[in-house]
C-alpha cells in the first residue's frame, strides 16, 4: 500500500485538546486509566497522510499519538500547564 492509499486513524478534535479540556472541566489531573477511557472513546476519522499533516498546519500543533497517549499526554500536559491561556 502506497503512502497516498494509507489510512491514519485520527482523532477530531485532536486528542490533546480533549485530554486538556476533560481536564479542566475535572479540576485535576486526569489519571492513566481517564485518559486511556477517554482515548478509547474519542471520535475519530480515517485519512490520509497528507490530509493529516495538513490539518496540523492549520492547527499549528502536532496532535498525541494516540499509540502512546499516556506518556505523550504527560508531556503535553506539563507545557499547557505552564499557560493556563493555551487553547488547543
């Protein structure tokens, strides 16, 4: 399979701004297993690579892989901590 015919699963909204607002609306930190939960759940879509690399452009972020969700989210959440101002 070509890389024009190869699907990524990609969450809509981007995971991190998820995991931030569920965060927020928590008022503390999300534990591994309420971030893991909210990955299972998040709503996702299927597209392309540069699909995927052109939504991040728009967005001016890289999203979380959401392979890796718990140790990405914990560095993640570190530098949004840091700016209470930051909307993802």
């Amino acid at each position: 399979m070509s890389e024009s015919e190869e699907l990524i699963i990609y969450p809509v909204p981007s995971l991190v701004a998820t995991l931030l607002n569920r965060g927020r609306a928590k008022g503390s930190p999300l534990t591994e297993q309420e971030v893991i939960q909210i990955h299972d759940v998040c709503p996702s879509i299927a597209l392309r690579p540069d699909q995927v690399r052109q939504i991040e452009d728009q967005r001016g972020y890289k999203d979380i892989d959401p392979e890796n969700c718990w140790e990405e989210w914990q560095e993640a959440r570190k530098d949004l901590i840091n700016d209470e101002s930051t909307e993802v």
